[in-house]
C-alpha cells in the first residue's frame, strides 16, 4: 500500500476540530512552507483556507503527517476534491521549522476565488492555531461544519 506525505495547517492538524479523520502518522515537529501562500479563515463555517497564489502572504506553519491509501481518501472526501470551488490536493514544498532538507508534500489548497466570493474573518494568516480557531468557535455556523463533516464522514 503506497503512503503519501500530507502537509495540514488547518482543522486537520493534532487538536482541531478535524483531527479525527486525520488517520495518519504525524512526524514530530511542526513544519514550515519554503514559499510563502495566503492563509485566510473565510465564509460562514470559518475555514482555514491555503489560497493557491504563491508569493503572498507568510511561510505557513503547520503539520506532516503520513497516510495511507485509505487516510488520504477520507481526507480528500472532507475536503470536497469533487467540488470545483472547494480544495484540491497539490504538491507543496516544506521545510521542519528546526531546519533540514526540504520535502516534498501535498497540500490541500481552496480555491482561490472563494476569497472574493466569502467573508474573510482574518489573514492572511502565519499558522491556524488552536488561539486563532477558538476565536471563531463561538461564531454562529462555525461548529456546524464541524457537526456536518463528523455526520457526513461517520
């Protein structure tokens, strides 16, 4: 069974209100992007959203986690790969934020234009981090998507 290497910044990370589809193995460490990338949180649920427009915003801070055939799959189901305007998984490099060699990973990126079309709540942003997702926990519709990812992925 081929394992892939998965780079998550959002609610995927340890900690966050979709940690529990993350069924990988995290490496220690956080790690850091080589290139900079917008990190917004935008729209009525407060999603952590990796804008696919290299060279703005910050060297993003987040997780690499190792998965399976079958983790990949449940992530990319949450993260609506089917659906034109949500994420698509791409290649990204990292780097461990100690150092080291750089690593090749993939990446969920959302798709650029939902900046525009949602209300962007903050960013773009160095790290979504559990400070930052409290904060819009309280928010109207903000655990509703946690209540529909968890029904919709069982």
């Amino acid at each position: 069974m081929a394992t892939h290497l998965i780079f998550v910044y959002g609610t995927l990370q340890q900690g966050h209100r979709n940690a529990h589809i993350n069924q990988g193995r995290t490496l220690p460490g956080r790690y850091r992007t080589v290139e900079r990338w917008p990190l917004w949180v935008i729209g009525p649920s407060f999603l952590p959203w990796l804008s696919h427009t290299p060279g703005e915003g910050h060297a993003v801070l987040g997780e690499l986690v190792e998965v399976d055939d079958a983790a990949l799959a449940r992530m990319d189901d949450l993260e609506q790969l089917d659906r034109p305007d949500w994420y698509r998984r791409a290649p990204i490099v990292v780097r461990h934020q100690d150092g080291g060699e750089a690593v090749e990973a993939q990446a969920y990126f959302g798709a650029p234009v939902r900046v525009t079309m949602e209300t962007v709540h903050a960013g773009p942003l160095e790290a979504y981090t559990l400070d930052v997702a409290a904060r819009f926990a309280a928010e109207p519709g903000a655990m509703a998507d946690a209540a529909s990812d968890r029904a919709r992925l069982g």
